[in-house]
C-alpha cells in the first residue's frame, strides 16, 4: 500500500486541467491520493492522468466532464467511484472568471455563465457525490471559492456574487452532512490571484507583460508576491486528509494576509 498523506483517498477533481487543479492532482498523487481528473478540456485532463501514472501507476483516472451538466455529474461520478474503488473526496474546483465590467455594461449572459460554472456546479456535484461520500466515509468536500467571496472588487460583479455563494453553499453542506452525521465535512478555500491561466486578461491588460502583470496584482498584498498554485494545493491536501477530521464548515482563506488589513 501507498504511503502518504492521503493513502486510502479517492478524489474528484473537477477543472483539473487548469493551473490549480493540475498542482492539486500532482501534490495529491505524490501524497497516495487515487484520483479521478475531470475538465471539459479532455484531452488535457488525459495528459495529466498518463503523466501522473507513469509515477504512481493505476493512480489517476481522466472524464471529460462539463460541471453545468448534471448528467454529467452522474455518469462521472459514478464510473470514477468505481474506477477507484470508492470516493472519499470532492474538490470543486472548476470556474471561471468573467469580462471586467461594471453594473451599467454587465449582461444576464455574463450572470448566467459564471452562476452555471461556478456555483450551481457545486450543488450538483455535493448532491450526487453525497452518496458515494458517505459510503467511502470519512469524506470530505473541498470547494474553491475565491477572495473575491469574502471581499469586493469593482468590474467583478457576478464573479464575486458566485464566489459569495460558494462560500455560504459550503456551510450549508457542512451543517447538513453534520446533522445527519453523515461523517462527511465540507469547508471552502479562498485564494487570491495565484499564477495560472486564469490570469491572462490581467497579463493582456499590462500589454502582454506577465513581470508586470504580477507586480500590479501583488500591490495589495502583505507578502509582496502573488501566489503559487501548490500554495493552494497544500491546503487541499490537508483539507482532504484525516489531519482536519474536526474540521468543517469553515473557510481558509489562501491571500499573503490581504484580508488582514
Ligand atoms: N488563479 C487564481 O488567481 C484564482 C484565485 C481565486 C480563485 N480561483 C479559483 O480556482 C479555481 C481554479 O482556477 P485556475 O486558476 O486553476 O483556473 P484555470 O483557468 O487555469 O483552470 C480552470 C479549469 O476549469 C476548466 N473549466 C472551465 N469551465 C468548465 C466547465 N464548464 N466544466 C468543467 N471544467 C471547466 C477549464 O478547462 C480549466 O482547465 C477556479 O474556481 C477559480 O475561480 C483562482
């Protein structure tokens, strides 16, 4: 058997193609985590599994999965809980960031693309991995949220209203899965800017420029940098792992002391 941090763990991750979900999936595998990699970007998502396998073979698992389909959901959930023997751990990390705009410019299109993505996802995904969470119990749901679900920022309406909503959701799981005693807990993890792709329109915005992109992102921080995706996957782990068993309900705010001012 595997030693690690997460020996005996099997984790969806949803968006693993992404920069986060790609540092998660590699910390989680190094850790004895089995995984199951979903994005809509299969052919990513793919590449990542046969990377991590030839290291840890029979490890990780690949779906193409669009998290605002709730068929989807089903199908992947169910064929991952199989495929690794069980399901022990959700990470909704899928999302997306929109157009800066402010109120008088935003569109019920904008709205209703970042609320699919980002938030009813979650729903689906707690209400149909619930089941196999708790028959793989202890189990636990890790939601990415964002600073911007417990700050503002003008332009970032609808980004900040589903990653409020990310938050509160979290909550509500942990407070439900604790009455049932299902044995399954449920906390959100908050980032600041961390250098993935998601990032790109502030890079454009600096003419191309990422060493300036990043120093303008990074005024705002105590730490004076912005963030590395494994700054966000070392959470998870421990966030996944039995080491947080007391833990539910509570959100980790991931910022260089930002929200500290
Ligand atoms: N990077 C940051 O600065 C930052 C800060 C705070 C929060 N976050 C959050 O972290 C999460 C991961 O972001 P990232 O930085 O890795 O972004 P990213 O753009 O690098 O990756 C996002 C991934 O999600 C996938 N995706 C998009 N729509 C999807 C859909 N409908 N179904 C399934 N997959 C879909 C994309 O294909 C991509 O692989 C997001 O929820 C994001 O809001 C990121």
């Amino acid at each position: 058997m595997m030693a690690g941090r997460l020996a005996n763990k099997q984790a969806l991750i949803t968006g693993a193609a992404g920069g986060l979900g790609v540092a998660m999936a590699r910390i989680m595998a190094a850790e004895g985590c089995k995984l199951a990699l979903t994005d809509v970007n299969a052919d990513a998502v793919q590449s990542l599994a046969d990377e991590i396998n030839a290291s840890h073979p029979g490890a990780a698992f690949a779906y193409a999965h669009d998290v605002t389909s709730e068929e989807q959901w089903v199908d992947v959930l169910g064929r991952a809980s199989e495929d690794m023997g069980g399901l022990s751990v959700l990470v909704n990390n899928a999302g997306i960031g929109g157009p800066l705009m402010f109120v008088e410019a935003d569109t019920a299109e904008n709205w209703q693309r970042q609320y699919e993505i980002n938030l009813r996802s979650i729903m689906f995904g707690c209400k149909h991995a619930m089941p196999h969470l708790r028959a793989s119990a202890p189990g636990s749901i890790i939601n990415i949220s964002s600073v911007a679900g417990l700050a503002a920022a003008p332009g970032m309406g609808a980004y900040n209203a589903t990653k409020a909503g990310v938050w509160m959701y979290s909550k509500t799981i942990a407070l439900e899965a604790a009455k049932m005693e299902w044995n399954v807990r449920s906390n959100s993890v908050h980032p600041v800017f961390i250098k993935t792709p998601i990032l790109d329109p502030f890079v454009a915005m600096a003419g191309g420029d990422e060493g300036k992109a990043h120093e303008r992102l990074s005024r705002g921080i105590p730490l004076k940098r912005i963030g590395e995706p494994d700054d966000v996957a070392w959470c998870v782990v421990y966030l996944a792992s039995d080491e947080s068993k007391f833990i539910t309900g509570a959100e980790f705010v991931i910022d260089g002391g930002m929200l500290a001012q």
